[in-house]
C-alpha cells in the first residue's frame, strides 16, 4: 500500500512522517503520474484557495477526480476539507470538489491568533481523547443525509465520513497521535483488491 500526500502547499511532510511511523510507503504527490502509484491520499491543511490554483496550475484536478472516481479513499484536513466539501457558505464562488456532501464555512473559528488547541473524544479510534489542533478552521455547517459524524468539538461537527470520503477540521500531523491515520489507512487497506 502507498499512501500519497498533496504536496503543493501546507504541512504536507508532517503528515507523510505520520505514514512512515506507522511504516507505510507515503510519498509526495504533485504530478498526475504519481496518482498511478498511490492507493489513498491526503490532502493537507493549508490554504485552500493557493492549493486550488496550485492545482490547476500542475494539472491536478482531472487526475484528482478520476482518482475518486476508482472509489480510493480521500482524507482532507482543514483546507483539504474545504477542498472536498459540496458548498462553501462564505465564499460561494470558491472552486471545491464536492465530494463529500457537507457545507463549510471556512475561518469560522476566527483569525490565526484564535488557533486552539483541546482534547476531544473520537469514539472510533478508541477511548483515549485525542488532541485536537484548531488553526483558522472551517466548521461543517450542513451534513448531508449520508455524511456520519465521527467526532463533535462542542455542538460543532470535526470529523466526518461518507464512504471513502474523509474530512476533519483540525490537523491530526500536529500531535505524536497516529490513530486516525490508522483509521485512514485501514479505509484504504479495505479499498485494495
Ligand atoms: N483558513 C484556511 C482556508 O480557509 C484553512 C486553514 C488550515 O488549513 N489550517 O483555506
């Protein structure tokens, strides 16, 4: 199993260090050919309208779609999930994938220096909190019939899944924490023939 990381802007090599703690072949992804070799990608936190034009400017968003549409699994974190999201409330006009059928607002926890940080229970990785990193986050505001929530901060919704489709608004590469990272790669070990 190869597990590739959109390498086109944000933290992308904290999260390929995750896949090789858990010592699993992560790579770089930022030229269509490299979807070829990969098995599920994440797409990092960052920026999300510099990594949308990144995109179109290496050629990205065919191979992206067609990579979804083989059914291999997408996990997006904060940017990335706003990247993967049917709507984006405050910014309507914003190019998004659609892949997930939730909307999002993004920096809806406020600027950069309201970035927190805070322990929160993910039931489907186990019964320890995990630590949970918030920096100039999206919140879902709407989940679609078919979204499961995998994780609440307060009333708000922080990690959610449809099918091979997963999103979270916070940055699980910031903490030693690896376990939705397994969770993550188990979906893709699920996928493979
Ligand atoms: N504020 C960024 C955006 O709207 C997301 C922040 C992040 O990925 N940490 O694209």
């Amino acid at each position: 199993m190869i597990l590739g990381i959109l390498g086109l802007q944000g933290d992308f090599y904290a999260h390929k260090k995750m896949g090789e703690k858990l010592g699993i072949e992560t790579i770089i992804v930022r030229s269509p050919e490299d979807f070829e070799k990969i098995d599920g990608l994440i797409i990092p936190g960052g920026e999300s309208t510099t990594i949308t034009k990144l995109l179109s400017r290496y050629n990205l968003i065919k191979s992206l779609k067609k990579f979804h549409k083989e059914g291999k699994p997408i996990f997006g974190t904060c940017a990335g999930m706003i990247l993967l999201a049917k709507k984006i409330d405050n910014h309507p006009d914003q190019f998004s994938f659609g892949f997930i059928d939730i909307s999002v607002k993004r920096n809806a926890y406020g600027r950069q220096i309201e970035s927190f940080e805070e322990d929160v229970s993910i039931p489907i990785i186990g019964k320890n909190p995990f630590r949970t990193v918030f920096i100039r986050a999206p919140k879902i505001s709407r989940m679609g019939k078919s979204v499961e929530s995998l994780a609440k901060h307060n009333s708000d919704h922080i990690l959610a899944r449809e099918g091979n489709i997963l999103v979270g608004s916070f940055h699980p590469e910031l903490t030693e924490d690896t376990r939705i990272y397994e969770y993550f790669l188990e979906m893709v070990k699920r996928t493979k023939p």
